[in-house]
C-alpha cells in the first residue's frame, strides 16, 4: 500500500473525514453545558463543534482524542485496571 508523507495510506483522508463526523456525533449527543478543558483553556459545546467543522487545532485535538478513545476501546485496553 502506497503512503503519503505524514505516514497515512492512501485512505487518510477518508479516515480524517470519518473521525470528524464521530467526534461531531459525539459532541452533539453531550449535554448543552458541555465544557472541555484543555490545558489552561475552557471549551463550551459550540466552540468544540466549530473547531472540528473548521479543523482548528481544537478540532485536530478532540479528533485525536476520538481516535485513542476508539483504539482503546477496540483493543480493550480501555476496561483494564488503572
């Protein structure tokens, strides 16, 4: 399979797209009071959905959030003893 320069196949993009619209479903399903924290800064519900509309790096953050979230799910790691 052929690779790109930052290392994704040829399906990146694809997989970028499908990660933005999880991330959207999920946020969209919280609650309107929603608040993220992210270092030192606050995120409310319609700024997360704006960042990962617009790509941001807000919105790159909370895709790559989604991401390890997914992967522990699926490996089980997530439902392992801290």
């Amino acid at each position: 399979m052929e690779k790109n320069t930052k290392g994704k196949n040829i399906a990146g993009k694809k997989i970028d797209n499908d990660l933005q619209e999880i991330g959207l479903a999920r946020i969209m399903a919280s609650p309107e009071d929603l608040i993220i924290s992210i270092g030192s800064n606050e995120y409310n519900k319609a700024e997360i959905i704006k960042g990962v509309e617009e790509s941001t790096e807000l919105g790159k953050a909370i895709a790559d959030a989604q991401l390890r979230f997914l992967k522990d799910m699926a490996s089980g790691k997530i439902y392992e003893p801290a």
